[in-house]
C-alpha cells in the first residue's frame, strides 16, 4: 500500500483480503452508563472520558466489549483529547504519555482476549483527534501555536500509542488541514524515536457542504496528505452518510491508499438541550454498504451516535467482503489550503504568476519593505484574475534580515486571501522549512540544483518529502548552467536518479527547468541558447517519463526594448508548448496568443529564437525601435471598415474593452424613432446574434489550444463590460416574479461567462436568480434550492472533467426525492449527454426533467415552458422519449462495439480532429480513430463526449 517500512503491518495485512469495520461511538456508550463525577476521578476531571482509563477503566471496557460482541474488526482506544494541549483544561498535561499507555493497552487486551476466542484477527486503532488549535488561522488564540509545538504534541500522544500496543495510528475529526499535516510528521517522529514503525490512517471532517472548517475541499486534502507517508486516507464524523457520499465518491475515485468511512449516525438534532443522532442501524449500513460496493471503501464504521446496533447490521451486510481494488496512479497536483489544481493544465501550461517577488517587481518589494500585505494580496488577486494558476512568493531583500518571518506573514496573508497554490521561491533552506509549515497546501518549491554539489539539493529534496511538496530543478551542476540540449538532459537525469532513487520522490513530483538565455546580446554564445532550451525540454520529456518542464520564459528578452519583449516571449512560449513545456513563469498581461502576432514580427521572432541569419538580433531591434505598442505593428486599425456588429465581436475576440458601449449605443440607436420595446428587441437580438456567437468562438479556441486561460478570461471580462451596458436596453418585467432559479459553476470549474449570462437573461425576463456562483459543490446547490423552494436549478459546465458533477446532482436529487427540474449547459457538453443524465442509477428518469439549454435564450424558453401548465406536460413527453432513444442507441452501440463487430460500424464520412491521451490527432478519419480506441472509450464516445476542438464525437449507428 505504501513503500515504507513497518515493524508491523497487521492492520495492513488484514486490509488486502477484506473490508475492515471500526468500532461505534465512545461517547454514545458512555453516557448511557450514567457515570458521576466519582467514576471520573473527582469533580476536577467529570466529563474527562479520556481519563476514564485511569481513574473507572470498567466504564471503557464494557464500551469495547459491546462492539467486540457484534464483531468489529478495529477498536478505537478511549484517547481522542490525550493531547496535552486540550488535556491541559484538566491539568493533565504532564500525563499524556501515562494515559495513552493505559488506554492502548485495555484496548489491546480486550481485543487479543476476542481474537483468540472468536478466531477473527481484532486490531486496535489508537485515536489522535485535533488540539483544539486552528494553525492555518490568524486568530490571535486559535493559532497561538507554533508549528514545531503541534509536532511535538502529536508525537508525545504516538509514543504513548505506541507504547501501550495499538496497531495503527489515526487521525480522526481533523479541521485543519495544517494541523493534520503536524500530526503526520509528529507520528513519523514518534516512529523514529520508538523505532517502532505502523501504519497511518488520516481522516477529515467535511461540513455539509463538503469542506472543512477553514475551507478545504476534498480534492486538496487529499492532494495535500497522499503523499505525507500516510497508508488510509478518509472521513469521519461532522455528518452523517448522506452528506458524505460526493466527497466518498472523489476519494473512491481517485485516491491510491485505502479509503475510510467513519460517518456519525446522521445530523445532530438538538432535543432538550442534548445532541440526538436520527440515524437508525439499518439506513446507516445500507449507505455505508453503498460505498463499499459502489465507491471501492475499504474501512468503516461509526462515529457520533452510533451504537453496536449500527455495526452489527453493517457487518452482517459486508459479510467478509473483499477488499477493493484501488486506482494504481494519481493525478499530479499543487493545492491551495482550499483547492486543487493539475500540474498539468489542458491547453498548457500552468502559468505561475511572477509578480509577487521581490527581485522581479518593484511594487512588491516597496509594499513588502512598508509591510503592507493587503496591498500584496492585491497583487497577488490581480495576477490571479488575469490568469495566474499559482503565485510565486520572493520576500528576500538586501534591506531586511527577516526573510523567514516575511515569509510566513506574506503566506499567512495569501492562503486565505487567494485561492490558488504558492511556489517558494527562496534561496534559503531555513526560509523555505518555514514556508512549507507555514502553508496548508501543497506547495510547489523554486528551486534546487547542484552548482555547488549535492548537499544543498539533498536538504531540500528532503524537505520535499517530509512536506509533500513538488520541485523545480534547474539544470545546473558543479560546471555551471547547462547550455546544450544533451548537457541539460544529463543533469536533468543526475537529479532525477537523486530525487527519485535517494529521497523517494515520485516523477510527476520533479519539475525541470532547462533554463534559457537573453538573446539581447548577441553574444556568439547563446545564439542558439533558445533552440537549445525548446530542445532541452523535448529530450527532458522524452527520456524522464513522468517528470514535468517549466521554464521562466521572459528571460529570453531581459534587456530588450519594452514593446518588443512580449511578441518575442510569446513565440518562445508557444515552441516551448509544442515541445512539451508544462508550466511558465511568465506575466500573463506580457504575452500575446501566437495567431495574433504579425506576420512580419513572428518572423523576426523566429528569426531570433532560431538562428536563422546572422543579422537576426540587428533586424529585430531595428524593427522595435519605431513600434511603441506591439499590437500595432499587428494591424494598424484592426475595426476600420466594421459595422458596430462586427467590431464587438472582433473586440471579444481580441479583449479590447475600449468602445464597447459606444458601439452598443450605435447599434440600439440607428433606429431614432425606435421605442423602449423595439430597443429591446434589439438588445436582445445583438446579445442572441453577436455577442454570444462571439464567447462561443472564444471558448472554440481555448479548446483547440490556440488560446491560453488568461486569454479566455480577458475576453470574458470584455464580455462582461458590454453585457454590463446593453442591460441599459432590456425590459425587466416588474412585479410578481415568475420563478425563481437556483444558478451555479459546478464543482472543480471556475469558468462562470455562461452562468453569468443565463443570469442576465433570466433576471431581464421576471425571474428570481440565485446565483450561487463558481466552484459549487453538489451539496450546497440541492440545499439552497430546497431552502429556496426553487422553481428549477440551472448548472454549467466548461470542461468535460467538471461535467461530471451533472449527473450526481440529478442522481442525488433523484434518490432523495426532490420534484426540482434541472437545466444544464455549458461548453462541456451537448444535447445527448442531457438526455443521458435523465435516468439516475436505480435506472429510472428524473421525474421532473433535465434540459439541456444550447445557450441562455433557450434556458429562457425551457423555464417559460416549465412554469407553463400547457406547454410543460409535452416537452416532459418529448423530453422522456428523446432519452429512450438515446438509451436504446447508446445501447445499441455499446452491444457492437463489446462484441468487436468493427464491420457493422459505417465509416464516417467526416474527419474530425481529436485528442487521445498524449497523442494529438488532426484530421485524420473515423475509422482510422476507432484503431486507437479501447472498447471502454469507444463506448464513451458513444455518448457524444466532445474533443479539444468543442466538436461531438459520434459514432454511427449499426449497419442494417
């Protein structure tokens, strides 16, 4: 399960053949023995059940009995506050390690007593909840708490665990991510101190909307803790089975370590002053049953509120059963302390904003030196805003001495103020150990390298480790940086044998700068530094499986006039792309999209980067001497000749905000004699026939890789501008609203230009939106549209990754019973897809309907249906036999292509391109495709997934 080494791995062992089952609720047990203040060793320590080990064991051992009886496989032993931190409210801190002994071993005893009198392995987990601190805050008493405290903390409590006998060590009901991540090191430094070596099990508390207390999602907590040395990662506690299964499904998914299960027995519900858990036995195992069976869960229990009732159905309905198998390869990602993002971002790269350093930028060191961090979390917003997937953090200046506090108030400040990971760029090892406690997430280090030998590499390598962090290497060794092609693989591959072979680190944890050079001086000895640098990250790839490139792009043009570095870094960056370059340092407001630079100035670029004639630099720097702005060497007016029409779709198109309600004023207005409703008329044609073919075009390009994120949200925000006026111009329907809807950006999508105008649409036309806004999770989109009694709920979606979240909404609604009628839409997806979702997993429809909405005015129309008793009965009508037939020739379709029938399959008379993994494929025709495809992709594509390019995949139906 893990490559560490145990001096036990029973609990392990036992996991690889079968489902594992916690015990039930300690608490629960133990109020039903109506214990007085004399049972917990005086009034000092009543409601201590902690101490109940010392001072009444009896009460602790009936408890485990009680679940032992019924058969559970694990015990939890009575420790969940024997830290010294919370245990200090009892003055009870100079007895951690007493106490965990004690527990440890009633538990153990117990536990071997049933395993040689029943013959069923029982092993005992020992149970380490939270301190009662959030160190992630900037709460002046929740986060008093160093960091290396919380560490040593966690450890006392293990080697007391560890002493007394128990099998695993589990983190439970954790709420700060941070927190746990002190935990896990505070246990490995125990196991370095006992040398005795056990398993780790981690568990999270989600809320019901699938975060934790500061805001983590599930995707960051596990991004942040898979890679802490840890062999289960789960949920317990907070909520019961219901709110659980989104966040159950994510880790069954996706997750490589056995996953945990430890709901309560549902939400509390306070009854006369006491917390009553509503969950009965037989709904608690059957959804737990669920997950093991459905979402591959391979441990669990109960938490809150459970009783041996709860367990004994459970375990009855598990019945030894085998334990699931588990996704070999997990997807390499950074975290923020609230989200996670890929290394690897479709189209590349990941761009990591440079403007928080204090080398680079002028503006962050003068605020960094007046210690005004609200205005660096401003810096940090806007580069965040302009595209930015993580922020690179420099706080090293030559005017202060203070880099590590510096660093650990800049990251305090960003972690709750932006949500996108951070890249510790320091030079220090000290500074960066720092960071790395300081941040929640999973961080991204700048950088290593071995110009002055291994050590200092080995230093950080180790931090990596320890941390869960990736790495940028540069390809420098004792001789200096490496200038040829073949020179950067070789030191590439020498750091990977040490990253990989000496420290553990996985590939995908390795990020390789080749580094490039200025062409500004024409120094004979970096002419072909480029050419070298964008062959350098092809041979880095092709012979590092695994690893990522990155490459501090602007450097190419250091000491180039202004208007001419961002033409030049922009076809640096695009080559460097089609090498395989997966993340760039780079300004996103610096750079251009290549199909937008002039012909005569890419010239001049590639001229340059190539080397392909010797007066290229004196070319190059002659040309920019008399163009003061780049984009107007492009074309000298882009509009002239334009209708109005015309000119906002290009300005759209290119992100030019300039004008856009002028020429809104100059389409409305040609007609002066023109009412407010023929004005209206207008506004809604111009939204209909220009403005949203023109988004449509961009979200094309984006998907084609011709434009990067950047650029898709600038035109958005041109977008936004011109929709911001043309409302001018709309009726609003006053009075009693017609409806009202339940509007958000699904889970793991940030992209909201669609959602936003479906909002416009449906507000300008008498309906309630509640716009719930990006990033929702399934959770909280069916609860508020239950608390407001919503007349349908409309979700979007960009990307087919995020499309996924559609169908366990419906299913979800579905199962619990909801009469909610759904619109979907989104560039993600299409009408089939739709019609698929309807039908939830029990294989029935969605009673109330799922619509599928090309753009906002056919979201209009659907709602004016919906809300129309005539017209509402025949689109349901027509809705449910549009998706029978869909499910019948999907059917149909996955029948001939499990059998192999590739001859009954017509060739289509179309090509299409289309991207396959790694391999890209352009115009190349269907049946060639289908070679390509295994029979699981092939039935995927049969449900109209689309490519890159936005365009459906489709499959023929069978030959007759």
């Amino acid at each position: 399960m893990t490559n560490r080494k145990y001096t036990n791995r029973r609990y392990l062992d036992a996991l690889e053949k079968k489902v594992l089952v916690f015990d039930g609720a300690m608490g629960t047990s133990l109020q039903l023995q109506n214990l007085t203040a004399e049972h917990f060793g005086g009034e000092q320590y009543n409601g201590c059940n902690d101490y109940l080990v010392i001072s009444y064991p009896e009460a602790v051992e009936k408890v485990h009995r009680s679940f032992l009886e019924v058969g559970v496989d694990v015990l939890e032993t009575d420790t969940f506050r024997s830290n010294r931190l919370t245990m200090a409210e009892y003055k009870l801190q100079d007895r951690i390690i007493e106490i965990n002994v004690a527990a440890a071993n009633l538990a153990r005893k117990v536990a071997d007593e049933f395993a040689a009198k029943t013959g069923q392995p029982r092993f005992v987990a020992g149970s380490i909840g939270p301190s009662g601190k959030l160190p992630s805050t900037n709460d002046p008493e929740l986060s008093n708490v160093k960091y290396d405290e919380l560490i040593d903390t966690f450890r006392e409590q293990a080697v007391g665990l560890i002493q007394g006998g128990v099998d695993v060590l589990l983190i439970e009901t954790s709420q700060d991510i941070l927190e746990v991540k002190a935990a896990i090191t505070g246990i490995h430094n125990a196991f370095a101190e006992t040398q005795q070596y056990l398993p780790i099990q981690a568990q999270v508390t989600l809320d019901t909307t699938g975060r934790m207390l500061l805001g983590t999602d599930i995707n960051a907590s596990l991004t942040i803790l898979e890679g802490m040395g840890i062999d289960v990662i789960g949920l317990n506690c907070s909520t019961g089975p219901e709110h659980m299964r989104e966040p159950i499904r994510f880790l069954g998914e996706n997750s490589t370590l056995p996953v945990s299960c430890i709901p309560n027995a549902g939400l509390p519900l306070n009854v006369d002053g006491q917390a009553v858990y509503p969950l009965e036995p037989e709904p608690f195992a059957n959804d737990l049953y669920e997950f093991v069976t459905k979402h591959n869960i391979s441990v669990v229990g109960g938490c809150c509120g459970t009783t041996p009732e709860h367990l004994k159905l459970l375990i009855q309905k598990l019945d030894q059963h085998p334990h699931p198998k588990r996704p070999l390869h997990s997807t390499p990602q950074l975290a923020s302390a609230m989200s996670a993002i890929s290394m690897r971002q479709e189209p590349a790269p990941t761009l990591l904003g440079e403007r928080c350093n204090a080398q680079g930028s002028r503006k962050f060191k003068r605020l960094l030196l007046e210690e005004d961090y609200d205005g660096i979390l401003d810096i940090a917003r806007e580069q965040v805003a302009g595209g930015a997937h993580a922020l690179d953090i420099s706080v090293a200046v030559t005017e202060r001495a203070d880099e590590g506090e510096q660093m650990r108030k800049v990251i305090k400040k960003l972690q709750m103020g932006v949500d996108v990971p951070l890249v510790i760029d320091t030079t220090e090892v000290d500074v960066l150990e720092i960071a790395l406690q300081t941040a929640p997430g999973r961080c991204l280090i700048n950088s290593t390298h071995l110009e002055s030998g291994r050590e200092k590499a080995d230093k950080i390598f180790g931090l990596a480790r320890k941390y869960n962090a990736a790495v940028i290497c540069l390809t420098i060794d004792e001789n200096g940086m490496a200038k040829t092609a073949q020179r950067k693989l070789e030191v590439a591959q020498r750091i990977y044998d040490i990253a990989v072979n000496d420290h553990g680190l996985k590939p995908e944890d390795l990020v390789f700068d080749d580094l490039t050079f200025t062409l500004a001086t024409g120094d004979v000895e970096f002419v072909d530094s480029a050419k070298e640098t964008i062959e350098g990250i092809r041979l880095i790839k092709q012979n590092l499986p695994g690893v990522m490139t990155s490459l501090g792009v602007s450097n190419l043009s250091f000491g180039l006039a202004p208007q001419a570095r961002p033409p030049l870094n922009s076809v640096m960056l695009y080559y460097c792309v089609q090498a395989g370059l997966d993340m760039a340092i780079v300004n996103a407001a610096h750079v251009m999209p290549y199909a937008e630079i002039g012909t005569e100035e890419r010239n001049l670029c590639e001229d340059l980067i190539f080397n392909r004639r010797e007066d290229a630099l004196q070319r190059f720097i002659e040309h920019f001497e008399t163009v003061t702005v780049s984009t107007e060497s492009v074309v000298a007016d882009p509009t002239a000749g334009m209708t109005p029409e015309q000119r906002l779709h290009w300005k759209i198109l290119h992100r030019v905000k300039e004008g856009v309600e002028a020429d809104i004023d100059e389409i409305i207005n040609r007609e002066p004699t023109g009412g407010r409703s023929a004005r209206h008329e207008v506004a809604v044609h111009t939204l209909n026939t220009v403005l949203l073919p023109a988004m449509k075009e961009v979200g094309d390009k984006f998907g084609a890789g011709e434009l990067i994120l950047p650029f898709v949200l600038q035109s958005a925000e041109t977008m936004k501008k011109t929709v911001s006026h043309l409302e001018n111009y709309l009726e609003k329907v006053e009075g009693v609203t017609k409806g009202t809807v339940v509007i958000a950006t699904v889970y793991g999508d940030v992209h909201d230009i669609g959602k936003n105008l479906v909002k416009t649409i449906l507000a300008n036309n008498g309906y309630t939106v509640v716009d719930l806004g990006k990033q929702v999770p399934a959770e909280t989109i069916i609860t508020r549209a239950v608390e407001e009694n919503a007349t349908a709920i409309g979700l979007s979606a960009l990307l087919v990754s995020t499309s996924k979240q559609m169908p366990l909404i419906v299913n979800e609604m579905h199962r619990r019973g909801h009469k909610i009628p759904i619109l979907i839409g989104g560039a993600a997806i299409n009408r089939r897809f739709g019609r698929r979702i309807l039908f939830a997993e029990d294989g029935n429809a969605y009673e109330p309907g799922v619509f599928y909405c090309k753009d906002a005015f056919e979201g209009l129309d659907t709602m004016d249906s919906l809300i129309d008793p005539k017209r509402k009965p025949a689109m349901l009508e027509q809705l449910r036999k549009d998706a029978d037939m869909e499910m019948n020739r999907a059917s149909q379709t996955k029948e001939t292509a499990v059998s192999g029938q590739r001859s009954n399959i017509v060739p289509a008379p179309i090509t299409l391109p289309a991207k396959l993994g790694q391999r890209v494929v352009k115009d190349m025709p269907l049946e060639m495709v289908l070679k390509h495809l295994n029979m699981n992709e092939l039935y995927r594509l049969s449900w109209g997934a689309k490519n890159t390019h936005g365009k459906e995949w489709e499959l023929p139906a069978p030959a007759v």
